[in-house]
C-alpha cells in the first residue's frame, strides 16, 4: 500500500486504556506511513513519555500543566458560563490545529471525541478523510445532538472498536452499515511488563482484581457487594481495586465514597485500594482472576490484558465484552450487576482448578490468536483502500 499520511488527534487527560491503544497503533502504522499525533494541551506526563519513547511525531497545540475541563460543576448555570468561557479558548486551539493540519497535508485524521473533532469545524479546502475511532459503546441516549450534528458533518468513516459499537451506530441512525468498520483492539503478550506487583497475602489467598478508573459506572460498588458475600462465605481472597482517580470532581467524589464504604462493610482485610499506578499491569501479574462489572464498554483493554495473562474473566455484558467472552467457555457473563452472581463464578474458579484453567487457556487462546497486530492493520488497511 502507498504510504499516508495520518494525523492522530488528541485532547489527552489520563493515559487509560483507549489511549494506550492509540499510542499502540500509531506506532504500528508508523512502520509503513507518516504518523503524527497532535494533542491539545500535552498535560498527561505518561502519554508524553510512550509517545516520545516510540519516537512517534508529537506536536502540542498549547501547552498545559493540566488539561482545560469545563464540566467540573454539577450546577446548569456554572456548567452554562464556564462552556460561554471556553468557547474563546476554542477557536484559538481550532486555528492552531488547522495550521498545523494545512502544514502537514495528510491523507487522514483519526480522531475519537466529538471535542476534538470540533475543532475541524469550518475547515477550508478539506481534502483529507476523518476516521472517527469509536472506542465507547455509542449509545443512542448518551450522544447528544451536537455530536450527532458534527458526526454527520465532519466524519467520513466510522471505525468501531468492536461489533456491538458497530451495531450500536447503525442501529442508532448515525451512519449506514457500509460506513461502519470494525478494527479490534491488539495486543502481544510478548510487550508486557512481566513484573509483578506486592500484594499482602497468605499463601492460599486468591487475588481478584477490579481495574478501572474510580467512577460510579464502572462497577466498584458490585464489587465490594461481592466481597461482602465471599467474605461471609469463608472464601479465602484478597480483592484488590486498581485505577485512576480522574481530574474533575466526580471522580475525586467517588473515590472517597468507596474508601468509606471499604470501612462500613468491615472489609479492610480482604480489600486493597491502588489509585493512579503508571504500570497498573503489575497487578494483572500478581492476580488470579479479574472481575468487571461495568456499565458501559466499547472494547475493554483490561479484559484482553488478563487474558492474554491467562487470569479467567468475570464481566458484565456490555458493549464489546461479548467479542471477548462466550459464556462459560473463554469467560463467564454473570446477570448484569449481580453480586451474587459475580461471586458464585468467582468460587466456582476459585475452588474448581480444572475450570479456572479450562476458562483461563480457552481466553489466552482466543486473544492469542485473533486480538493480533496483524489482524488490526489488515481491518485497518481494508479502510484505507475504500
């Protein structure tokens, strides 16, 4: 294939799963093509430091010891003046990238928010294509009608992180199937960290690991139900919750409320709390089994790194979770947010060694051999060519 020229845009806050993937595929087209990621406000130390270290062209747009976030307020009226603030800041960031846009001419701008996508608004002489990553589950009551408004004006392709995100598009009325193109996410067993995390345990302790960042929809609350009911069964286990604390408020809130809750249902034994870890893969190495009770997904990147870690996978049923788990077979699928559930399935491999290992090879087998860089250049090159 001839050689493109790709813009990868950026409005980066914390390097979380999706942007570890970003940076993972720019790298790999970088190989064949000329990639250039541009990022608003270059305020993420860690997405700075893997974009540089894979030498990957990085320009800021404005530089920021912390990223512009407008929706830290749950009053309407502050939400109102801070967006009518914003709108100034904007415009500016919007004749930046367009600058630098008309400077390197590319052939495509791959993007995965309607906030960066907005700053392509009235663009003159367009000869590129944009590809809207979606990475989320796109459902319909969640897109609000200026996303829906700048989808129809501005994307040119649709590439969903996995078939339930492509279904949820279409089904939605945002764009015609031959516009949808699912490209998974990948992974190499062989580019992990192979160290492991300390975790205080007894020899016989079984680590269940919750990774994900501190908010209401991603689960945290299922799990500590669920460790109330392993914990009053006797099950000997040590649950430990990793992820992010986010900037903004909500996040911050919620943490809090978790810690409280650690302390109320008496499970400061058997639960460990870890926020904001760079290398949150440690833990996927010192866990036994990884649980995943969230609400909404596009393609969870937790669940392939456990299973290519060969650590069974309890989850919730949404989005892309079920390109990954066949209930029963690479994984289990419990009824949504049932803690009962999730901790009858967490026995279950806890005590029955011949299904933990049934469950754990079948899933290292599934990511193994169709979750491979290969598999997602070739998806990806079938949307170049169109």
């Amino acid at each position: 294939m001839k050689q493109k020229k790709i813009i990868f845009l950026e409005a980066v806050q914390d390097y979380g799963g999706a942007r570890i993937s970003a940076v993972e595929l720019a790298e790999r087209l970088s190989k064949q093509h000329k990639v250039t990621i541009i990022d608003f406000y270059g305020s993420c130390k860690p997405f700075l430091e893997n974009v540089t270290k894979r030498g990957i062209d990085l320009r800021i747009i404005d530089k920021r010891d912390t990223p512009y976030i407008i929706n830290t307020s749950t009053v309407l009226f502050i939400k109102i003046v801070n967006f009518i603030l914003f709108v100034p800041h904007l415009i500016r960031i919007r004749k930046k990238v367009q600058c630098i846009i008309k400077e390197i001419q590319p052939d495509y701008i791959v993007l995965n928010n309607s906030k960066v996508l907005s700053s392509l608004v009235f663009f003159s002489n367009k000869k590129f294509k944009v590809l809207f990553f979606a990475r989320g589950w796109f459902i319909l009551s969640q897109i609000t009608k200026l996303d829906k408004f700048l989808y129809k004006h501005l994307v040119d392709r649709f590439v969903c992180v996995s078939n339930a995100t492509k279904q949820a598009l279409f089904c939605g009325g945002l764009t015609s199937l031959d516009n949808l193109y699912v490209v998974h996410n990948a992974i190499s067993e062989f580019s992990l960290s192979k160290e492991k995390a300390f975790i205080e345990k007894e020899a016989n302790t079984k680590i269940i690991l919750h990774a994900g960042g501190f908010l209401k929809d991603k689960g945290q609350l299922v799990s500590l139900e669920m460790a109330k009911i392993l914990k009053r069964k006797g099950i000997d286990f040590k649950l430990v919750l990793a992820g992010l604390v986010y900037k903004g408020g909500e996040s911050e809130v919620f943490y809090n409320k978790v810690v409280d809750l650690v302390r109320l249902y008496k499970l400061d034994d058997v639960v460990e709390i870890v926020k904001n870890k760079s290398n949150v893969i440690t833990y996927f190495n010192a866990c036994d089994i990884l649980i995943h009770p969230s609400e909404t997904e596009g393609l969870p990147r937790v669940i392939m790194e456990a299973m290519i870690l060969k650590k069974p996978v309890v989850a919730n049923a949404v989005g892309g979770v079920s390109d990954y788990i066949l209930n029963g077979f690479t994984g289990f699928l419990p009824h949504h947010n049932s803690a009962k559930e999730y901790a009858e399935y967490v026995e279950k491999l806890i005590t029955n060694e011949e299904l933990y290992d049934f469950i754990a090879i079948n899933g290292y087998n599934l990511v193994k051999t169709s979750f491979t860089e290969e598999n997602q250049l070739n998806s990806l090159d079938k949307v170049f060519e169109i």
